[in-house]
C-alpha cells in the first residue's frame, strides 16, 4: 500500500479523552476513529489488525470442530422473554420497539437465539457435540464507557455455542476450547493466562477467563510459575499453611480504648502493631442472612470465594442498620460474644493464631488477647483474596501476582438455558434431557487493544507480526528521483516475494516518517536513504528492538534469489510465529 | 466437511410462508432461518455463500482503489439532523433512545457518518480521491419484510462512499465503480444489466442499478441488444421516430357521448377503435404546480421521465379535488382548451398524429378528431414508459424487455452530502469548495437470493461455480465397509487437492441423499455406489445440466497425477470462471 493514497490520519497530540496507552495509540496510530461515546469506526489500518485477529480465530474454532453461522444484531424481546433475561439483564441490554411496536433488543450475547435454533432443529444425541460460533457486531449500552475498545458499546465479538446430550462430552468440549483459545492467542503473539474466574451475569457452573499481561490490566491474577495454575485473585485457592508458631499468651480476652479508631490501619497505628496482628471483620448479606467473614488485618475478603464455601446464590455487604442491630457499631465489629445464629466465618490466615486484637462490638472499644477458637465459634475456610507470596493451592509454591486485560472467556453453562428455554434431546439411552452448554467469547477489538497494551514503547506500538497491518513499513528517506525509483524497486520486490509492504512515499520530512514509522510499529521497517542509495544498502529495524538498534544490509541481498526463496519456502510463515519469528527474518535477510 | 456432522437442517416441504423461490430453497437448503420478520439467521452453508460473495466483492473494490473501513451500526441522531434525514427519511429509520436519553439510529445507509469522518480528516486535494468502503450489517424498518433475503429488515451490504476535488474526478470514480461491478457480478457467475435508475431517497444527480436477469424480477428493464444499452423502463430513452402517417382527417373536434366510460379500456371499447387512437391524459403536482402529461392509450406515462424533462424537485399524481378545480372531472380529462397556465406535456409517441380521441373535461364526454398541435398547447417530450420494439435511444434499434433483481446502485451524489455537512477541500487553485461525492452498494444477501431465482430448477439450487458453498458434493450410496472406505479415500484426495468438498457420509437411504444433494445444488456431484465400487468408477453430474445427464468416469482418473497437477496448476480456477468452467471441470475429470 502507498501511504500517499492510504487513508491513515495519524496525529502527534496526545488526545485529551483517552487515558489508556492503548486507546492513545489506536487514536494516534489512524487505527480508530470515535462516532459517539463507546462508539466507533475502525479505518482501514485498524480493519487489517481486526481481520488477522479474526482470521486467526476462524481457523482455530474451524480445527476445533465448530461451524461459523452468522445470527442477527436485532433480536425479538420474545427470546429474551422466555430465558427471564429480558427483565433481568439490567440497563446495558438496549430494549427499542420496532415501527409496529413490537419489542427488540440489540444483542449483548446471544444464548437466547442459538438455543432457540438449536432447540428448533436437533433431536438426537446422534447430532451432538455441536459448537456453532459467529464473528459479529454486538452492543451493551455502558453506563460509563471508556479506554476506546477497551469498554465500548459497540464491538466486534467472537462468541461459540457447544449443546452436548451429557456432562462428559461437554467436559471434553469445554477442553478443546481451551486448547483452541490457547492456539489463538499465543498465534496472536501474546502473553496471557486461562485463569478461573467468576460466571457473572452469563451464568452457569464454571468459567475461565482469558487475560492478556499487562501492567495496566485491570484484573488481578495469582499465578503459579511452578504448576502453571493461575487465577483471579478473587478466587485463587491458597494452600492452608499452619500459622507460625505464636507465643501462647494465655491472657483473657480484654477491653482496651480505641476512641474513634475504626479502619485496621487506624487501630494498628493507634496500638502501635502490624496489622497482621489484628483480625478484620467484615458482614455479608448472604442470601438474606447475616453472615461475619473474618480475615487477617493484612488480607481482603473474597466475596467470591465465601459465596463458593457457603454454596450461596447472592452474597453482598450487608446493610449498616442490620449490623448495628444484629452484631454491634460499624467499625467495632468483631467475633467475640456474637450471636450463634449469625455464622462467623474464619479464613485460614487466621487459624491458631491468639493474642489477637478485635472489635469488641462496643463504640470505641477493642478486645485485645483474642483467641478466635477459645473465644468465638468461628470456622475456618479459605475466603482471602489471593497475595503474592500465597502457597498455590495446587502446589504450594508462592504465587506471583499478575495484571491482566480480559480477551476471553469460556463458561461450563451447564442448563441453564437449556432447562428456561425447553431445549432437550433424546440421549442413547432414549430419555428426553436439557442439552449440556457451553459459551465461548473473545473481544476481537479488545485483542487489539490489549495487544497494544503489552506491546509497546514511548514511541509506539509494536504489534506481534501475526496481527500487525503490513509486515514491512518500508520508508523512502528523501525526494531524489534515483531514489524514489529504487525503493520502488524494493517495494514491488517485497509484494512479488509475499510481504505485506506500507510503503511511505510521502513527499514528507525524514523526521514526519520515522515518527510515523515508529507510531504505527509494523515489525520490520526498511529504510532507503540517500546514504543506502550510495553504498547499495538498506537499513533493516525490527520495532520490537527495545534499543531501536538499527542493522545494514547489502542492497541487493533483498533482490537475491535467496530471501526469494526464503520466502516461497517460508510462505512467511515465521511470521505468524509469536516471539522470535521477526528477528529471525531481520537476520535472514 | 461430513455431512454427518454440519448444522444443516433441510426440509422436504415448501415453506408456508416463503412466496417466492429464492426464499423457499434458501430455508429448504438450509442455508438460513428466520428469526423474526424480516431478521435471518444464516447457517453453515448461507454463511459460506456469503463468504465467497464478500470475498469477490472485497478483491475488486480493492483493486479499484477502494480501501476498507469499518462504521458502526448504531449512529447518533446528531449527525442524521446535520444532514437533515433524521426528520425526512421515514419510518424505515429505526430510531431510538439510549439510557442517558440521546437519541440514536441504526444505520440503514451511511453517508452521515463517512462524511463526517472524512471532513474531519480531508483538507486537500492532494489527499483525493478517496474511496472507503465496507461490509457491514444495516437495518431498515421495511413495513411489509417479505421474500426472505429480498426485502430483509437486517441485512447485509457492502457500501461504498467516494470523495473528489471536482466533478470530473468523480467522473472517473463512478466510471471506475461501474467497472468493478461489471467484474463482481461476472466473477458471481450472473447474467446482469447495468441500468440507468431513479436516485430515490438516497440523492444525487445520477444511478446505475444491476440487475440481475430472472424472470421473478420485480423490476422492468428496458435492454437494447444492438448497442448494450440499459435502463429501467421508466427512463429508457426512447427515439423519436415520425409517427406513421396518417390520413388528415381534416375534420374539427366535435363531441361525443360516453356516459360511464372513465378508463383506456372502457372508451375504446365503447367506440369501438384501438388503444392506440386515444389520448391518455394524468394530471400530475410538479413542485406544487398541475402539469397535464399526455400519452397514446397503449402507452404508461413515466413519472421519472416526467421529472427529468422538467427539472422538477417532486412529481406525484395530483389530488383529484385540484384536477376538478383546475381542469375538469376525473375520467373525462383531456388537453383541449386547458387553461394555459396550465402545462401540457405530451409524449412523442403522440406527435404528428390526429383524429384522435381525448377526454373533453366535461362529465360523460369525449372529443372525436382531435389533433394535439392544432387543439392544444401540448409540448412534445419523451415521457412514457419504454415498451417491447420500442427504439432504443441510443442507435434506434428495438428493445427487449428483461426482468431484473436489483442487487447493487451506484450513485453520483454531487455534494448533496457534503454542502448540508460541510465537507470542503481546498482543490488546486486554492479555492475551498464542496467535495463531490458517489456512493455505491451492494446487497450481499440478495445477491445470493438473486442467483437462486436465476439458477435452479424444479429440483433445487443450480450455484454458479465461484459462490457455490462447496464445489463437490460427495455422495456414498450405501453403508458397506469397503464402499465407505473407497469414498473416504476419494474425500480425502479431493481435499488433498484443494476442492472444497461436502462428503455425504450419514447413514441415510439414496433418495434422501440425492434429495439433498440436488437442493443443495453444488456445482459437481460425485457419487460413489456399488456398481462405481465394482466398476472402479464413480459417477459425475455437474448440477447445471438440465438434463441431469450423467457421465462415468475411470475411478482411478480422481486419484491420478493428472488431476492432481491440474488442480495444482489451475488452483481450481476454472470454477472462478462463470458459465463454463463447471462442466470444463467436469470434462477434465
């Protein structure tokens, strides 16, 4: 493509609406363009990163066993009326009439549409597994979107459907999913774990989220490098360690001052202690009742995790006039003297340990000398946010904790919609049963996004080469007529052998196209300057090279039979090779 | 792919609810399935359809210079009232409110938004042409959705939008558009006309509509064969030829009795005389205006011609109270002794014709002997509707009249666009003028419905090669080990050679087999049964015979190096070729 013609405004500002590295560069780059607020129009350089990605998602779910469909944005509000979403899915589910008054929805999901074809049209086991996927437009109408694609309305979304006639082949679906997301992203050149997550509003049984690495993720992940298991820190499992032996005080439990002090950080400074010296109590709505969670002063409560141990359907902070009647004054809580009715509800961190301090339930008092198995009926599980250092509950090596963005996620749904919406199957026993689901999403744009997130520098992006827009950002330093006719030459030899070539022939400064060059960050830029001209040389820089280290190559050797050959054979493909596949052609050539 | 395992649900029985072809054997095939009115879901096999379809499209836009973008689907109001549409364009504007209350739209066309995005971004000449294009889903609230795919509430198209400095820039974009589009329908595999067209609610100075040939189209198209030229018959040119002469009656009109006889038909029944020797008289509101249009019985006024020849913004017929008022009683009107304010518009087939019959603008009366140039102020221009024979305008040879599908318009928009939203470049001298503009769409989806109606037969789909879902249907006829072994064989080595193939391989009886197959409609059918197995031949029918003739072919041949270096050598391009490749293919086997 000539750079002349190419649509491509890029801009050197920062631009004052985008707070994220990604949306900056997606806006800088000429990759997007805003409509309205969480609503865009991708330009072309963007529409070749979002046609590698997709492209790239298509054939692993193709070689997964699933078959691309294409379902509508536009959905009758009936479907949604017999899977009780319509009502439940909040305000992001736009809801319109059509001219007949007739009520719609712009699809945020569509578990509703699939089952009812699904449902429609297969009565047999004998028809299943089956995994029907589409690439297409969805809307959620955000309160408050922002980070560009990072939270739009409108987006561009990857979303699989699997109906199986029993648990097990669903199980085995579920798997080769995961193994199908693991070969899009690493083939998109990512860094990223398939961490355990929360079902959300999607719902169902399991779920596994896909994250990029980021610093700037927004997600929190413990991850084992020993065993490789990762997960939200919400929900990672950490291994009960024994408490370090504690000095047993033996003292009773009693009343000191703490006029005024209620935050962990305020009491510990107050007494003059860590904070691992004092429990923190928090109280949880949990379906109706009134349940205390407890963890060390260091720690935070899981509100997923103690939705998971006490097998709740709804867990939330529970509301100040119900502690003040049931437990004591907010910011005096604590387990001693506590009603049995209310369970009390121990994390590990806390299990022997004594000499504790605690909420005495009073204002402005606290108990030192707690001993929680002496002197409350707590139990203990593991409800605390996962902390680095944390023994893997898998293998007890300490966690890493890791930034992430989500790009993916992949529910067990179990029946869920299969059961609402009547969608059975005879299995080969004969009996009529609710088909077994699955869902499957990847944020196509996000990708994009989170790409950019994880690869860049102060000067740009650098995109992995299998979603990158061109392979190759070849740059005509200067305006000399010899010169211009030479890079041409470059420019038609690199199309002959395959490449992928953004080719600035702009009648532009040096300094305007290098800055470009660099914005943009396509994984190999070939300058041809006047210097090259002279010495029959071009200048070779892979934009992943953190140094921008430059590289001369002899002219002719892009001309030869050689990198030819190269690229016949290679088909480019190291390419599509994450990680060292650029600066193996850079040395190739 | 094993038919055992797609999501293809055929039905032997004729949809209820599908009035025509294309729409019974696209949900037969099972290539879609409705949703809601007028709202589809495609399938597998539509989806692959459609695949193929934008793949062309996309291939040519580009090599027209075209360069791809993506717009959204959901557009703000404000940009709809910049251009003044949100108010005018009517009920098929699917409008609606979002959570914080601001309106939005979705986008049924999308001249709003790209105008928007390239005034922003567009200073200069240097930076046009510019053409930007998409495939995109679009919504337009039909009241009446019907013919499946035809008149689809959702669906899909690609549109265009082209910028330039002046006019005859643009000139050479449309002509490069037109151009494009003659390949895209060839390279589909249709027979086509490109028609002169009324612009309607989209604008603009000039349209060519194309037209695929089938005998269901709900479109006239005047076609002249001599000369290629085209148009929809209400603006087919027509030549002026001297009406045949005619004895001059020599006599003054006089009146006559016809009581009761309103129309064409009762009064030449009536009196007993041709069509052809009364005045057809309309009373049209031009711009507010009565106009009295005039043609020879046999013949239909053209409302668009009418428009044309007196540069009118607005033509419809006239309220019958203001025809009372200005002229006479509706069912008597004629051209003798209108008032002159008001104006006569009469057709050329009427020139130099007298003894004519013609309302008299007075209840139950007509006038005998009546000549136009003597008895009225009639003007002579071109303004009905082409016939069959009629000369064509451009070398005066006779029509044909085809029926056509409209499955893509190019527009020469002028700056309807970019003077309401102010979209300016500076052009060469320095001066800022208004951008002309052209928009050109394509329905991805009718163009699919369109080849049906044109290709098939009373057993099923006849694909053109190059959209077909699949080149070969496979068909093993029989469960017997060794037969399903051969028929794998045969799969497996037309896969190896790059044929996109649909292996029959369910447990199933013949007929319902050959059933599908002949639905379906893939360009080759192989079949493999039991006399094949001991024969060691298999059996070829390429689906567009008429006859279904078959042909035997030596087993081995499919296995042999010669078709393998044939496919590699052709890259199985022939079925790229429309018309003939199919059965060359055949033949080569």
């Amino acid at each position: 493509m000539l750079m002349s013609k190419l649509f491509l405004p890029t801009m050197r500002e920062i631009p004052a609406d985008a707070n994220v590295i990604s949306h900056q560069l997606m806006l800088r780059a000429g990759l997007i363009r805003k409509v309205a607020s969480g609503i865009y129009t991708f330009l072309p350089l963007g529409l070749r990163v979002v046609k590698k990605i997709t492209a790239i998602i298509e054939q692993e779910m193709n070689r997964a066993g699933g078959q691309e469909i294409l379902m509508p944005v536009v959905q009758p509000a009936e479907l949604w009326q017999e899977s009780g979403r319509f009502l439940e899915y909040g305000p992001e589910l736009l809801r319109f009439k059509d001219r007949k008054d007739t009520w719609f929805c712009l699809g945020p999901t569509h578990e509703e549409v699939v089952t009812a074809l699904v449902r429609d049209h297969v009565k047999s086991y004998k028809s299943l597994p089956l995994t029907l996927y589409q690439i297409q437009t969805k809307f959620r109408d955000e309160i408050r979107p922002r980070f560009g694609l990072m939270r739009g309305r409108e987006f561009i979304m990857k979303d699989a459907y699997s109906f199986c006639a029993d648990k097990k082949s669903q199980d085995e679906t579920y798997q080769s999913m995961w193994d199908a997301y693991h070969r899009i992203f690493e083939r998109c050149g990512l860094q990223f774990r398939a961490v355990r997550a929360a079902t959300g509003s999607i719902g169902g049984d399991m779920s596994h989220e896909f994250q990029v690495l980021a610093q700037s993720g927004e997600d929190a992940i413990a991850a084992c490098d020993h065993c490789g298991y990762a997960a939200n820190v919400e929900l990672a499992e950490v291994r009960v360690k024994p408490a370090l032996a504690m000095a047993q005080s033996g003292l009773p439990y009693e009343e000191i001052k703490t006029p005024n002090q209620k935050s962990i950080a305020e009491v510990a400074s107050f007494l003059g202690i860590g904070e691992d010296r004092l429990i923190k109590a928090l109280v949880f709505d949990v379906d109706g009742r009134l349940v205390l969670a407890l963890v060390r002063g260091d720690y935070e409560v899981s509100e997923a995790k103690l939705k998971s141990v006490l097998s709740a359907d709804a867990v939330s902070p529970a509301d100040d006039k119900l502690i003040v009647e049931g437990i004591g004054p907010v910011g005096f809580i604590g387990p001693v003297g506590v009603n049995r009715d209310i369970r009390i509800v121990a994390d590990f961190s806390l299990h022997g340990l004594n000499d504790m301090v605690a909420g005495a339930n009073k204002k402005d008092i606290h108990y030192a000398h707690v001993d929680l198995g002496r002197d409350s009926h707590a139990e203990f599980f593991d409800i605390r946010k996962a902390h680095a250092l944390d023994p893997c509950g898998q293998c007890g090596e300490a966690f890493t904790i890791l930034r992430g963005i989500e790009v993916g996620h992949i529910f067990y749904l179990g029946t869920k919609y299969s059961k609402a919406m009547a969608a059975t199957v005879q299995n080969e026993h004969g009996e009529v049963v609710d088909m077994e689901m699955g869902c499957y999403g990847i944020g196509v744009g996000r990708t994009a996004a989170a790409a950019i997130e994880q690869n860049h520098d102060d000067k740009g992006i650098i995109w992995p080469a299998s979603i990158a827009p061109y392979h190759i950002h070849l740059v005509q330093l200067g305006a000399d007529k010899e010169l211009a006719t030479a890079a041409l030459a470059i420019y038609d030899e690199l199309l002959a052998n395959g490449f992928e070539v953004l080719f600035d022939d702009r009648d532009e400064r040096a300094g305007v196209k290098l800055n470009d060059a660099d914005l943009i960050g396509c994984p190999l830029r070939i300058s041809v300057g006047s210097r090259g001209l002279k010495n029959r040389e071009f200048e070779v820089l892979p934009s992943e090279s953190k140094h921008r280290a430059r590289s001369w190559f002899p002219w002719t050797m892009i001309m030869s039979q050689r990198l030819r050959s190269y690229c016949n054979n290679n088909g480019f493909l190291v390419f599509s090779d994450c990680g060292h596949g650029r600066q193996y052609v850079a040395q190739s050539i």
